[in-house]
C-alpha cells in the first residue's frame, strides 16, 4: 500500500510540471514572426505562422542583399529549444523541412496576409504557403479520430487541439503544423527528423511525403475553393464520401478525390537529437547549440524557406495509441489505483484543464495542476527569411562547398534574448584541402536598439586575423598543424602581413571592412556582405583564429572564430540506427542497420604513408619503419567506438597499384599500438577489395609477402614479455621467501627514495 501511496505522488509531481517551451532559428536566421520593427517585441505573431514561441524571439528581415547558398554545399541548421531532448524528462521530435517556390516572399510589412488573391499576389505581404493550400485546408474536414480532449473544435483541418478556435496565422494549415506525417499534401520537403523514439525512424521514413503519395478531396480550381470557402462549405477527408459529396449550393459542382505525387526526394535522416536540458535556450554538450549540417539539394531556386518544428510530448497517456473515444473526460489517469473510473472521476483524476484532485480517501486535501490540454503535448515552430539555392558555376563542381555565416544580433545577452550575441557560423570549421568556404553574413538596418558599436540599430561585420603571437603548444589539438593568430588575445593581424587562408589581399581588405574602406566603426558599409566562395588549397594547411573588430569587445562579447585547415581529405557523416553509406573519393564505407544504438558523429580520413608518421607520430611511425605500406590509409574516428554489426570498406584497385592479390589489411588502434589482421576479399567485377571491422581504427595495407615478418615483430615480443611474466609469478609462489625479500628490498628503496627527495 506504501509503495502504491508513493507512486501516486510521484506521478502527481510530474503532472504538475507546466510543459512550456519555446525554439528559435539562429542560422539561418529565423524571424519568429518578426518583419522591420525596432522593437524587443514582435508586432504581429500571427503574420506567417504560429511559432507559439516568446513575443521577444526571432531576427529581423535582412537589409541590402539577399542570402543564397550553392547547391549541394553545407549549411549548419542552428537553434535552441527550451525543454529537454535525448532525455527521460519529455518525447522531443525536431522536424526540419523546406519548401521552394518564386513565389515566396519576406514581404514588406508586419500586416498578415488577407485569404483573397489580390492578398496573394500583394508583395506587401509575407508568403511561405499558397491560398490554394490554405484554402483546401479550410474546406476539408478535420481528421476527427484524433485525440482532441475536452477541447471544443471546428469542423474543418483548421481546428486542432492546439488551435480549437482555427486562428489564422498566414496560410498556414493548422492541422498539417500540428502533426507528422501529415496523411494530406503538403508543399514542405523533409530534411532530417531527430527524435527520441529511434523506433519510429523507419515509420517516419517510410511516410514520409518525400517518398510517398497523397491522396485529397479537393476542387478542380481555386475559384470553387473560393466560393465553397466563402459558403462554409466542408467536404470529406476520405475517398468513399468525397466521391458520394454533392452540395446543391455549388450548382453540380462536385470535389474529385486526387492524388498527389511524392516530392521524389530522398527518405528523410532520422537521428537521435542531441542532448538538451529543461528550461534552458543555450548550448548542448561540446560548447555549441544544437546543429544539423544540411548538405543542400541539387536544385536551382530563387526563393527558398527553412523551418523548424520542435514537438515536446508528455507520458500521461499513450499518444500514439489515443484517438477521439478518450475526448470530452473520458481518459482517466493512474486509473489502476481506483476500484472504478468513478471514483477515479470523484477524486478529480481525470484528464482535463486545471483538474483538483484529492490526494487522500477521506482527507480534505486536494491540489489543482497547471493542465491545459489544449498545450499537452505542444508543437513549437520557427521558420527563416527566403533565400536562394543556386546551381554550382563549372569551376565549383565537384569539390565540396562550406558556408561561414553570422549569428545574432546587436545588443548584450539581456538585451538580444531569446536571440544570440553576435558570432560565427560555424565558430570552429574544419575542412579537407581542396574545398571552398563561402564566407557571407547579413543583417539588418532597423534591429532593436542594443549595446555595441556604431549605431545602434545596425548590424555590422567583419573579419581579421587575430595577432599571431606566441602560443602556449598544448592548446593545439592537432600537433601537426601549425597555429596562425592566438585566440586569448583581441588584436587583429596587420593586413599585409596576414597569411588567413592564404587569401589575396583584396581579398583580406573586404572582410575587413565589410566592403567598404572609409569608417573605422563600418558605418558605410551594408548589413549584407558576400565575399563569395574561395577555394583553400594543401598550401594553407594549418589552424587560423580569426575576430570581428566591429563587434568583438573584450569583457562584454566574443565573437571570433576558429578555421582547421587539414591536410588529408576527410569527411564526417552521422550515423544512426538506419544504414548509411559514406564515400572518401572512391572509397565507399557502409555502416549497416543497426551498426549503432544511437546517434554517432563518424569522421573517415584518408592519409598518405608520410602523412601517417606525420599525424599519429608514435605508433604511425612504428608501423611505417616495420613495413612498406601502401600509400593509402584509411581512418575511421572515433577510435574507441565499437559497432554492433561490422562496417564495410570498399577499397579500389587502383589505389592498391592494381596488386589486389599481394594486398593484406591491417588494422591499429593509435592509442594503445594494438595490432590485428584482417580478413578480406577480391570483387574482381567491381574491381574492389573488401573487409569488414566491427571497431574504429586506422586501417592500413602491406604486401602479403612480409606481413608475416611483420605480425612476428609484433606478436613475438608480445609472447616473449607473456612467459616472462608468467614465469615470475611461478617462481615467486614457490619461493615464497625469496619474494619476501625483494617486496623488503623495493619498501626500503622507495622510503630512500622520497627521503632524499
């Protein structure tokens, strides 16, 4: 009974917790519903969607240019979220989509957009859905098997439990906001879903509109949906009843049920979010804030929209297994602990708004919870500005693209919250040689009044070289690479004597001055700066720290950087529960199903023999004077990680010098020097060699010839050090008086020892 007594308050400390959450786009920079105001506050949340997030969020629209990204470069995706993810304290799902299309538009005002044409085809107003779709949510019925509580709805998908009334934020569907995957066409395009539920990644993939059709009742023109709208007019949501709908209001116009088309992209990633506590907007573990880096489609478009959904589920009941039979009170909580529902009901545990509950039969004890279960659980939104996707010029083909942006906005920390002090996106980048890095930021003209310099309602850049002083050696993460600007200090390098990323020197002036050369505070220069992409060849190899003189402002605000230049080529790629398949040149590495248990960050590298005595300095070396190896390494990080199922290396040929069949494969573990042999197989018809690990290492290949020599090197030193131990202790236990003597003998060497000492 005690133990029941203790459940029973437990859970009833839990469902007290309001859950209240908020999420904020930071790069690319998201508007929270804000325009140009000049204000903390935005003006209008209900302009394009419903963030349900604090009136103080969010970026205002940028100024003197527009943003773009080349097709298939990296973008890092940055926000914070306010409650936990990748913890036991709540479900967190992050979705992130995007959609394109000409149309878009930021707009020009803080007025929403009214549902007529003349409103759509107004430039004054912001518009990241069509009135098509805006309207066919309006005319089609809600999906009235879902689980809405005692919340009193409307009849079409504009009216959810989270928006009962159907309040109008835009062109947004309420209902197509509120749940994923949605069963209706939509024009958004998954990218990544990160969930705590690693079980649902398949369901969520498989759904996915990406990949999968959409069936829809619907108009043949958006002049029916226009009169049907303006009649209050609902159709159905299934095929059977749209097929059988007639309205004599309409003339013998009837709806057709359609389908649409998959999006024919790919299946969404689906990863395991990264770990986030409660009540906290800041960074996760590793000193940054969540991060997706979107590789960017293929594609060519003007006018593109990022968002972001962040959905925060409680555990009081099943919500994947609840639908309409549990609404209007008939869900009852910890229900096992009543003899009936009615007592259960009696003692107010019933799952409704701010319920009283009695905690004790007979006691005049009772507690109201802060419920609202119009919030329980509760989607979250953000969505950036527009920006342009375009295809790559021919000399940026086939060498990967890294964008550098701007963080943030004017102002101290109390000043920009929920936003961010101004900083670089990202703050540390590591690249292979041979890349480009696309350095661009934009601002605003009318941001929130704010600590700084310059005006005070401007937002300004640049970039430098920080002074290239002397540096302490065991800051350096890679003792290979050589330090150029130390990152304690606040100084800027001379230009003519700066060597950042060995860029040419009117390359150095702009991002000093942002474009212009006439103000020490950048006051003429523009909020939007684009240097454009540069390619970063093996010559610039090293670590290079670099400042913004405009904003950085020692005691107050940081806003520095860090770029790693390496000499080998490398790429990351996370990896979760699905299979996934990464390639370094023409090496393929596939990581099946199941390999992981969670969410991994995999960086696989590939070094030369000399580099290789180079970067692992005391086991490369040790490996590379026992035996001539190939000139190819490959190196899967990090080390320690042991896989379920073993990974899988596709090696060609060609880089074995077409002697496949004179080839072993050895692998090392850098940090402790052990050694192992590999089994491995010939694909004459792909022309490649194959073999598996079930561990991380460093992965190198010897000719068949003296790998024996080789292992016996290794092994036999190994073996000998085995016996000699083995026969100490022997020796020891049958001479029991002898190992009395040397245990004395050690005793008085150590008491001289520290004596002296």
């Amino acid at each position: 009974m005690s133990l029941n007594i203790f459940l029973l308050c437990y859970t009833i400390l839990i469902l007290i917790q309001p859950i209240f959450t908020d999420i904020y786009l930071h790069n690319p920079r998201g508007s929270n519903n804000r325009h140009n105001e000049n204000t903390p506050e935005r003006a209008n949340a209900q302009l394009s969607f419903d963030s349900q997030n604090n009136n103080r969020g969010g970026y205002n629209v940028g100024d003197d240019g527009a943003i773009y990204y080349y097709a298939n470069s990296i973008l890092p995706i940055q926000w914070t979220n306010q409650h936990s993810c990748n913890d036991v304290n709540a479900d967190c799902t992050l979705i992130l989509q995007y959609t394109c299309n000409d149309s878009l538009r930021d707009g020009a005002s803080t007025t929403t957009i009214p549902v007529t044409v003349a409103g759509e085809q107004n430039s004054t107003y912001r518009l990241t859905e069509d009135l098509t779709s805006y309207l066919n949510c309006r005319v089609r019925s809600r999906n009235k098997n879902l689980f809405t509580a005692e919340q009193n709805l409307g009849s079409s998908s504009t009216s959810t439990r989270q928006n009962p009334a159907g309040t109008r934020y835009g062109y947004e569907c309420p209902e197509e906001r509120d749940y994923y995957p949605y069963w209706q066409p939509t024009n958004w395009i998954d990218i990544a879903i990160l969930t705590n539920r690693q079980d649902l990644c398949s369901y969520y993939r498989q759904n996915s509109q990406n990949i999968q059709s959409r069936f829809a009742c619907t108009f043949s023109s958006k002049d029916i949906l226009i009169a049907a709208n303006n009649l209050g007019i609902i159709i159905p949501n299934n095929k059977e009843q749209c097929e059988a709908f007639s309205d004599s209001r309409l003339n013998g116009t009837k709806p057709s049920w359609v389908e649409y088309p998959s999006l024919n992209q790919p299946a969404p990633e689906c990863y395991t979010p990264s770990y986030t506590r409660e009540n906290h907007l800041g960074d996760i573990f590793g000193s940054d804030m969540p991060v997706y880096n979107w590789t960017l489609p293929n594609i060519s478009a003007k006018k593109c929209v990022l968002r972001v959904r962040y959905n925060i589920s409680t555990a009081d009941y099943d919500s994947w297994n609840i639908n309409s039979t549990s609404n209007l009170g008939n869900l009852y909580v910890m229900k096992e602990y009543f003899a009936n529902e009615s007592t259960a009901q009696n003692r107010g545990y019933r799952y409704q708004t701010n319920p009283q509950i009695q905690l004790f039969d007979g006691l005049n004890l009772t507690l109201q919870l802060a419920i609202n279960t119009q919030q329980y659980g509760r989607v979250f939104q953000d969505r950036s500005f527009t920006f342009e996707i375009r295809q790559r010029p021919t000399e940026y083909q086939d060498r990967p693209i890294y964008n550098l942006n701007v963080r943030g906005r004017r102002g101290n920390i109390v000043q920009v919250y929920p936003a961010l002090e101004y900083d670089f996106v990202p703050n540390r980048l590591e690249i292979p040689p041979n890349s480009y890095v696309h350095i661009q930021w934009i601002g605003s003209n009318t941001t929130p009044p704010g600590a700084g310099q310059g005006n005070q309602q401007i937002d300004r850049n640049n970039l430098l070289l920080l002074t290239n002083k002397k540096i302490n050696p065991n800051w350096n993460q890679f003792q290979y690479l050589n330090f150029t600007g130390l990152y304690i200090a606040n100084l800027p390098e001379l230009l003519n004597q700066s060597t950042f990323l060995n860029l040419s020197l009117s390359d150095l002036r702009n991002l000093a001055a942002s474009g212009q050369n006439t103000d020490p505070l950048l006051l003429n220069a523009t909020a939007y700066f684009d240097l454009g992409p540069r390619l970063i060849t093996d010559k610039s190899s090293g670590i290079y720290h670099y400042v913004s003189t405009r904003n950085n402002d020692f005691s107050n605000r940081d806003q520095k950087g860090r770029i790693i230049v390496q000499p080998f080529q490398f790429n990351y790629q996370t990896i979760g529960q699905n299979t996934y398949t990464t390639k370094l040149e023409d090496t393929t590495v596939i990581f099946p199903e199941g390999s992981v248990n969670t969410t991994v960050p995999i960086k696989l590298s590939k070094f030369s023999r000399d580099q290789l005595s180079q970067i692992l300095p005391l086991n490369g070396q040790n490996i590379v004077s026992k035996q001539t190896l190939f000139d190819s390494v490959y190196v899967v990080e990090p080390y320690d990680l042991q896989f379920s199922s073993n990974i899988q290396f596709q090696i060609p040929f060609q880089e074995l010098n077409n002697d496949q069949k004179n080839v072993d494969v050895l692998q090392f573990e850098p940090t402790n020097g052990v050694y192992l042999k590999l089994l491995s197989t010939l694909d004459t018809n792909n022309r490649v060699l194959k073999f598996q690990s079930d561990t991380a290492g460093v992965f190198v290949f010897v000719e068949k010839s003296s790998s024996s020599i080789w292992v016996a090197g290794v092994v036999i030193p190994i073996v000998l050090i085995v016996i000699i131990i083995i026969s100490t202790v022997i020796y020891f236990r049958l001479s029991p008086n002898r190992y009395i003597q040397v245990k004395d003998q050690l005793t008085k060497t150590k008491r001289s020892f520290f004596s002296r000492v």
